[in-house]
C-alpha cells in the first residue's frame, strides 16, 4: 500500500470515505474482474442485474496501486462510488459513459471543490484519452496526474 504523500488531495479522500460510509452496504470487494472488454454493454447489463436483484455491486480490487488516492483501499472506495454512478444511471463503460459518469461525480463534490474536480477529470477522462492513444491503461496514475497538472496531456502520454 502506498503512504499518504502519494495522495493528491486529502480532502477528496475525506469525500470519498464519507460516501462511501453512507453507501457500504451496497457493494462487494473482490479480487476477480468480472470486467469483459469485448462486450462492455454486456459487463454494464450484467452489473444492472446484479444490483436489481441483490442491492449489491461487485468492485474489483486489483491494479489499485500507484493511485491519487494513496491506499489501495482508498482506490477501491472511489471505484464503488464511480461504478455505483454507472450502474444507477445506467451510464456505459465507453468514453462518452466515462465522461458522464465523471460528471456525476464532479456534481456530487461540493461546488468549492475545485481542484477535486480537475484531478477526477484528468483520473477518468485523461486515463481515457490515454487509452485511446496509447492502447493500455495508465500504470502509474500519480505520475501521469502530476504530468497532466504540470505540462498537459502531452506529457502525461510520456508516463508509462
């Protein structure tokens, strides 16, 4: 797990440990992906399901390393609030879900939240304008923030 300093903004957690505690109940961690890139519409259906008929959303735990949010469990409680935005909304897993579900979630932080909402733009739409590019996901999502914030989207697609 990774110390505090790597946390970008304390008062983000501070949010998202809040909702979290008021949302628990709802979600199941797990160590399997359950995540089928091939059929996304598929994958979002299944979840919708899934939280119809059980109140539950699984939340995958891995590749949760190297985060904005320094401890892994911190990623996990931001993932159940952006699947959670997903799967209530019904908002698809492509780049024009993500950029609603990352509008949903930038309207659920308080309006003086400045910062809070740049750094979920870069952490949702960023990664997708990496991947897009690049074709994988980002590895180190501190480095590729901190590039974002520092130089733009041309230097976090320098970040490996």
């Amino acid at each position: 797990m990774k110390s505090k300093n790597n946390v970008l903004s304390q008062k983000l957690n501070n949010f998202i440990n809040a909702w979290f505690e008021d949302h628990k109940d709802t979600f199941v961690f797990t160590e399997i992906d359950e995540f089928d890139e091939f059929d996304i519409n598929g994958t979002l259906q299944k979840m919708i399901k899934t939280f119809k008929e059980s109140g539950k959303i699984k939340i995958w735990t891995g590749f949760s390393e190297n985060t904005i949010f320094g401890e892994s469990t911190n990623n996990h409680k931001f993932r159940a609030w952006h699947d959670f935005c997903h799967v209530t909304k019904n908002l698809s897993f492509d780049e024009i879900g993500e950029a609603a579900v990352c509008e949903c979630q930038k309207n659920d932080l308080p309006k003086s939240y400045i910062f809070e909402r740049i750094l979920l733009d870069i952490g949702i739409n960023g990664q997708i304008e990496y991947l897009k590019e690049r074709g994988n996901f980002v590895n180190n999502q501190i480095d590729f923030c901190k590039a974002y914030l520092n130089g733009g989207i041309k230097e976090a697609f320098k970040i490996d």
